[in-house]
C-alpha cells in the first residue's frame, strides 16, 4: 500500500519533469529500485518513462536518494 502511494506521488513528480521521464523511457519494461532514506520502493520503468507497480524479481538498477529529496524537489531546489 505504501509502495502504491509512493509511486503514485514519484509519476506525479515525473508528469512535471520530461526531462525524467525522456531519461527512464530507454528503461521501459525493466525494473528498478529508488531507496530514499530507510525507504526501498521497487518498480518496474513504463514506456513512457513513469512508473508501475511489480512483482518480486530483482531490481536491474538501484536509485538511491537522500531523505530529504522531495521536499528539495518540491521546493523547486534540485
């Protein structure tokens, strides 16, 4: 449930950021793993560089993030 709010709230990000999405596009179809502080959220790279809920095979890349990272995101200080 709380990996599904997450992902939710990152395509959210990612709608505002092209940018991202033109970088993870080349990705569709494999998975990944974002670690932003204690939290592991895996999922799999959509076609259009979004993200989608998985199963349970391992991550092919792993994106690890400060704790802070949204809030800098949403502050507009990345």
């Amino acid at each position: 449930m709380l990996d599904l709010a997450f992902l939710l709230t990152f395509n959210r990000l990612l709608a505002a950021a092209p940018w991202a999405r033109a970088r993870l596009a080349p990705f569709a179809g494999q998975r990944a793993r974002l670690v932003l502080g204690p939290l592991p959220v895996e999922f799999r790279i959509a076609a259009d560089g979004t993200c989608e809920s998985l199963g349970c095979e391992a991550p092919a890349v792993e994106i690890v993030l400060p704790a802070d990272a949204p809030l800098v995101l949403l502050q507009g200080q990345g």
